[in-house]
C-alpha cells in the first residue's frame, strides 16, 4: 500500500480526505477534489458557450 501524505489538495469539499482512499491509493480514482475541479471547469465552460 502507498503512503499517505497529507495534501490541503487532496481534501474534498465534502471533508473526506481522498489521499487516503483506497480507490485513490490504487489509482483507480482521480480524487474527489480533482473531479469537483474538473466538473467545475466543465460547467464554466459550458456557461460561457450559451
């Protein structure tokens, strides 16, 4: 199992810590702050399409 380095990054905005997610561990998951980031990306961009 990797080690678990604490990240401010790596928090999501639910409070979770994803680095030390199993499914993070494993590279299975991106992180549930990576995701809210991208998924907020893809909303902005989409507002700026209409």
């Amino acid at each position: 199992m990797k080690e678990i380095i604490a990240d401010e990054k790596l928090v999501a905005k639910c409070g979770l810590y994803c680095g030390a997610c199993g499914a993070y561990l494993k590279g299975r998951c991106p992180g549930c702050a990576a995701y809210a980031a991208e998924m907020a990306a893809a909303k902005s961009h989409a507002v700026k399409r209409k």
